[in-house]
C-alpha cells in the first residue's frame, strides 16, 4: 500500500475557529474570535456590579469559542477595586520538580494530566469607580490559541453540566437500581444525540460520586433522619431505632399506614428472612411479608440489623409487635438458631414455622450433589415432603424407608431436620388454620429477590431508604392495578353452576381463576359421590377424586340446614378456599348461595379499600420549596407534553408552539443573570434533605459480617486453582525478566555476583549494595 499522501487528495485539516494572524517574529498564531458586535465587550462600559461583567463576558465568550475564568482581584480595605476575568487558558501549570513520596518512601503514583494552559492574555479588566460602579477600562480580544467551533463548544468544561432536571432524571433513574452510565445513555437518547446532553459520561459519574462523598460519615444519621421526618409527616408512621455504645446504628425498625393496613388485612401468616448485598455499609435486610388477596407477595414491614444475633432478633420482634399491636397466626422463617429461639420466646400466641423451601434447598449442600445428582434420593424425599396428602404416621413410615436405602439413618443433618418434622412438614399441622399459604414455594426468596432488582450492594443507606419507597410503590401500583383488573373485567364460566357466578364476583380475579374456578370445575368434571349416610345431624358424603390415587375417597360431612361442610382434606382450613370435594356436594344438595361463613376476607375483592395508598413522594424530609419546585416542573413538562401530543400532526401549530418557546427562552437569556452554582453543602442537603452535617449523632456502621459471608480462605480445588492461576499476570524476575523465579534466586544475578567477586570487587561492599536493591524493590 503507497503511503504518500496524493497531493491532489490530501487529508483534511483542522482549522480553528476565528481569525488567525501569524507573527513572523515569534513565529506563533493568534486568534480573534469572530462574533457579533453586539456581543463584544466595551472598553469605558460601566457596570452597577462585578457579576454583571462577568455574566456579558461569559455569553460573548461561549459565541467566540472559549470560556472564562474569574482571575485577579484587588482588595483595599475590604472594598473590591481591580477584578480581573480571562480565559480559561490565561497562565501556565505549575510544576513540580522531583517526585512525590509517601510516608514510606516510595514514589507517588500520580495520574498523568494533560494541560490546557497555553498562557493566554486574552480577557477584560474592571476597576471600581468613586460612584461604587465598575468601569471595563481595558479588553484584549486576541488569544494565542485556537478557538473552538460551535459544534464542540458544549465540550468545554465551563459549558459542560448537569441542570437541575437532569439531576432530577438521575436520581429518580438512580431509585430504581439505574446507575449514571445506564442513566446517560437514556438522556441521549431524549435529547436526541451525546452532544445534545450538554455533559458527559464522566459528568454524570462524577456528580454520583460528589452526592456519595457528601453524604460519607453522615449516612447513618440521614437515614435515621429521613425516617423521623416520615414519622412527623406521615399519619401511623412507626419507626424505631438501637444504636451501640459509641452512636453506631445497630438496628432500625419502620412501617407505613399502608404496611399497618396490609398486616391487618393479611398478617394471618407472616414471614420475614434476612437479605445480604442490600447496601454498601453491608447491614441486613429484613422484610416481612405476607401474601395480599391477589395471592402476591405483600411487605408489611422493614428493617435493618448489624448482625444476626438473639439479642437483635429480639429487639426487631418486640418492636413488630409494638407497631402492630398483635402477633401474627403463623410465622414462617428459615433455620437460623436465633431466629427459631426468639420467634418462640417473643411471639407467645404464634405458631411457628419453617420455609419448608429453605429445609429443602439444603439437602444438596448436606448430602452430597453425587447423592442427589446420580440417584433418585431427592425425588422419592421430596415425594413425602410436598405430598398434600399424607399421614404423620406414612411421612413417618417413608422417611424411615429412604434413609435405609441410601445409608443416612445415622446423617447428623438429616436426624435433626426430622427431629423438627412437626414445624415444617405438612402433615404435622394440616388441620390448622392458614397453614398452606406459605408452604408451596419460597415467598422469603421471592421477597429478596424482588427488592434485590431495586437495591444493589454498594449502595448508600439513604439511596437504600429511596429503593425501598420505590419498590414499595412499585408493589402498591401492581395491587391496584390487580384491583382494577379484577373489576372491570371478567372470565368465561366453566359450568353452569350458580356458585361459579357468585364466586366471580366474591373473589379477586386471579383467585376465583387459579383456584375456586378450578376446585368448582373440577367438583362437576373429576369427583363423583360413592355413597352417603347420615351420623346425628351430618350427613357424611364420600367422594372420589380422580386426580388422587385410586384408592383415594374424602369424607365431607354436611348439614344443610345451616350449610356447614368440611372435608377430610381439609384444604379450607389450609387455605382458606373451598375444595372440590365440598362443591361436588353443595352442587349435589342444590346449593344455590355461596355460604358466607365460608368467605374470608383476605381472598375477596374489597380485602383493602381502594384509594388508600400513601404518597411516596415529598416525604423525606425535603424542604417545603424544594417539594413545590417539584411540582411546578412536573406541572411544566405534563403541560408541553400534552401541547406536543396535540400538535405533532400539525407542523404549522407545532413550529409555532416551538418558536413560541424559543422566545421565552431568549427572553430569560436576556433578563435573568448567570447564578453561581450551589455550593456542596446545598446541592448535599437538597438531594437529602438533611443538612445537619455537624450534629450527626448517629454513626455509620463499619466492619458488619454476616452468617455465610465466609473468610475468603475457603479451601479451593486444583481446578479452581488452576483456573485463578491462568488469569494472573506471570511475576516476573526484576534482574533477568524470566518468569518462574525472583531476583532473590537468579542464575543470572549470582552468575554476576561471582564475577565480580573474581575480580577483586569488595564483596563486603558488594553484597551490602545487593541486599540494599533487594530490599528497595521489595518495598
């Protein structure tokens, strides 16, 4: 390929903005910008203050193609005489002879930056008049460096920034887990380019960094101060909270209205679990949860602990039991020691439960993945564990059979799980009430992972407290939007069965459709009687369910002069639903109104009034007029949203409504003055709502390790060994630059070290100057 360069095709070059002049003495260039004379300053011009200077220069400096920097001023006796405003290149970088060193020695690591200082004389100077007005008595107007062209002005630091809506954008990306690299990408694609942004990845990296750096040590205290502000704000708000000794947050407790409402309406079975990787200080995560009249996972309760101890288990539970008044039917939880021991001692009235999916995800890690993996252990354990219908005495009889089979009659884990068979297999407490709801999957697991979308690990406590309320509004919008769904719209029946109809409207939709439609369906297509007789007032129906094995029959004992029913499955206990079995028997004894007593609440429709969802925003402790300001922007965009929408078939209206704007945009151009930004302080208390940097008392917590988290010397295998090894860098000798050893044992340095020994070199010396090297690198 010829590398000359075709005389006739020669490559572009770049040539700055401006009018360039060239001296042949110095032999440099000069610029001067070519702009509007209306723009240019004015030598003799007067000025009532110095900001008024600044503020023309910066709007003449923008068209010109540079930016400015406020310089030299003159003070006499506390009155400002001399101001001085150049360009941003006027002067020169200082440097720094020699390395810098650290406290032991070494050299500094410092980042290589290039400079944009060219020394530049460019700019205007103002001296203070015996009126107290500023008079511009000297502009230089020629740089000695290229101007920049108004397609890359906005890349120019000075005009490079975050406005106050795009701040907004990022934080509201930033509640809902978006970082500023995500949040950057979306704001190009709204204003319809990068260069459109008007500031840069690094930008909106930095400002994230700046909001984390001003809130450091104070994130504790903002956060405990967010949470009282709600409590002050917000009607039934409760929030508590522990600290140690030296002011560090131990533990924190809180629930809404919203929350309150939900545990009166579904707090029949309630289970909490402990979440990890939730935020950057590294505190647990505990949710309480229930299950809503959608059959959805519903939180009824926060907190955060510093560790998973009986002592702060018991301080969490106590405080639940304060905000809510009363306990809970059942409480299922995992394993843990402390948990089981206090959900006990605290909760007296409950009945405690273990997430059978917790007991049963272990069972690969306890005994083995060569166990569970090449036989059929798991499936025939699980064939008993999961069955709906089996005796205490057969899960007995079974479980006794698979540990004879595969050899673990003498397992330490598997004797003690069944040892508290009575809190977690079904069989044990079929006939309590509410005692299926949580059993068939892990609503805990479901519950972590869902916040886990919302929060991330490196997270603040603050950023934390906004992705909960964002995720609780998230959780209230779907409720509601179920609400609407189930009455505004409807299923086809599957039978002609008057209860099918009534049950529709009765129960929400996703309950009447997943499950009492199917149970109605299934009493008329699957079961059929075998034979009735009547014991006292009951008359007792057996009833055979071809889905179950064949020697399956139930037993429903019916009377009908009240409609009172129960079947030997005892699903309604469990669930709170109907079964088939009893609705092949009120179909059989012409049934025409679904029995009441056989409703609950918690399945029905109208389980929480509409409308009662909590505002989540304004409620962090943020300024009245920063909430109003809010408002008004909101109002603002709403309004040319809908303009836009309106018009966007008519480009006549639409370029009118468009000029209409650009005109009040240079009107405010004109008129409002070029305010300086806030300072860190401001922007740190407007986008936290606390201010009280000097008076925190309470202390962020450091050092937190949790159950599981390991210590990070877990044995590893060859494989694992060896895969590890394969993405390191090879260390190599500093004195040959061979892999596989160190200066300490190269042939090449003793081979070096010997000759010159041979050749009379004082080896005293020699070897004193060696060892020093060795020591040098080895630092």
């Amino acid at each position: 390929m010829n590398s000359m360069i075709d005389e006739d095709n020669e490559l572009p070059v770049y040539t700055p903005a401006g009018v360039e002049r060239f001296s042949p003495n110095s032999g440099k260039r000069y610029y001067t910008p070519v702009v509007e004379q209306s723009l240019k300053p004015v030598e003799g011009t007067i000025f009532k203050h110095t900001d008024d200077a600044y503020s023309l220069y910066t709007k003449y400096a923008r068209a010109a193609g540079f930016s400015v920097r406020k310089s030299t001023q003159i003070v006499t006796h506390g009155v400002l005489t001399i101001k001085y405003f150049v360009c941003s290149k006027e002067g020169f970088r200082n440097v720094v002879l020699g390395h810098a060193l650290d406290n032991d020695g070494k050299r500094k690591v410092v980042r290589k930056k290039p400079s944009k200082r060219t020394g530049c004389l460019a700019g205007i100077r103002l001296r203070l008049l015996k009126d107290n007005t500023f008079e511009l008595y000297e502009f230089v107007e020629e740089h000695n460096h290229g101007l920049v062209h108004q397609d890359d002005i906005h890349l120019l630091t000075a005009y490079r920034g975050l406005s106050y809506t795009q701040k907004k954008f990022i934080r509201g990306l930033s509640n809902i887990n978006l970082g500023p690299v995500k949040a950057f990408n979306i704001m190009k694609e709204l204003y319809g380019g990068y260069d459109k942004v008007g500031a840069t990845k690094s930008d909106v990296k930095n400002y994230k960094n700046e909001v984390n750096l001003a809130i450091g040590d104070n994130d504790a205290a903002m956060f405990v101060s967010r949470l009282l502000s709600k409590k002050e704000f917000l009607p039934n708000f409760f929030c508590e909270y522990d600290t140690k000794s030296d002011g560090t947050l131990k533990c924190v407790f809180w629930a809404d209205e919203d929350h309150k409402r939900n545990f009166f309406s579904f707090g029949d079975v309630v289970g909490f679990d402990a979440t990890y990787r939730t935020n950057g200080v590294g505190m647990i995560f505990v949710p309480f949860t229930a299950i809503d009249n959608h059959n959805r996972n519903v939180t009824i309760a926060g907190a955060l602990i510093d560790s998973e101890t009986t002592e702060t288990y018991k301080w969490l539970l106590t405080r639940f039991k304060l905000a809510f008044s009363y306990e809970p039917m059942v409480v299922v939880t995992d394993q843990d020691p402390a948990v089981m021991k206090v959900v006990d001692e605290v909760f007296t009235n409950s009945r405690h439960r273990l997430c059978m999916w917790h007991v049963m995800q272990k069972v690969t890690a306890k005994v083995g993945s060569n166990l569970c993996n090449r036989t059929d252990f798991k499936k025939k354990l699980g064939d008993i564990v999961w069955a709906d219908n089996i005796t205490p005495e057969t899960f007995e009889a079974e479980w006794k059979k698979i540990m004879t089979e595969f050899e673990l009659t003498d397992h330490e884990w598997l004797l003690r799980i069944f040892e508290l068979r009575h809190i977690w297999i079904p069989s044990y407490y079929m006939d309590e009430n509410m005692s299926g709801i949580m059993r068939t999957t892990s609503r805990s697991e479901s519950e972590n992972h869902y916040f886990g979308k919302f929060c991330n690990p490196k997270c603040t406590l603050v950023e934390f407290l906004s992705h909960f309320d964002t995720a609780m509004e998230c959780q209230r919008y779907e409720h509601r939007k179920n609400d609407h769904e189930t009455r505004y719209t409807s299923h086809e029946m599957l039978t002609d069965y008057i209860l099918e109809e009534q049950a529709a409207q009765i129960y929400t939709q996703l309950i009447f459709v997943k499950d009492v439609q199917v149970e109605i369906d299934a009493s008329i297509r699957k079961c059929m009687s075998d034979g009735s007789e009547m014991v006292n007032d009951f008359r007792i129906f057996r009833i055979k369910d071809y889905e179950q094995p064949c020697y399956s029959f139930f037993q429903v004992k019916f009377r009908k002069d009240d409609v009172t029913a129960s079947c030997s499955c005892l699903r309604f206990e469990q669930y709170g639903l109907l079964c088939r079995h009893i609705f092949n028997v009120l179909r059989f004894s012409d049934v025409l109104e679904f029995p009441k007593q056989y409703i609950l609440r918690r399945w029905t429709r109208e389980a929480v009034p509409n409308g009662n969802n909590l505002p989540m925003v304004g409620v962090n402790g943020v300024a009245e007029s920063d909430i109003q300001v809010d408002t008004v922007v909101r109002e603002i965009m709403f309004s040319a949203e809908y303009v836009v929408n309106k018009l966007v078939t008519d480009m006549e209206k639409l370029c009118s409504f468009r000029d209409h704007m650009k005109e009040y945009m240079s009107t405010v151009d004109s008129t409002q003055k070029i305010v300086p930004e806030p300072t860190r302080k401001d922007r740190f208390a407007i986008y936290a709502g606390y201010d009280k940097t000097t008076t925190a008392t309470v202390r962020r917590p450091v050092g937190i390790r949790f159950k599981g988290c390991g210590s990070g010397k877990r044995m590893k295998s060859q494989r694992e060994k060896a895969i590890i090894q394969s993405g390191k860098r090879d260390r190599r000798c500093t004195g040959c630059h061979s892999t596989g050893h160190d200066i300490r044992n190269c042939d090449v340095v003793i081979l070096k070290r010997k000759h010159a020994a041979n050749a009379g070199t004082n080896a005293g010396t020699s070897e004193e100057n060696y060892q020093h090297s060795i020591d040098v690198q080895e630092i």
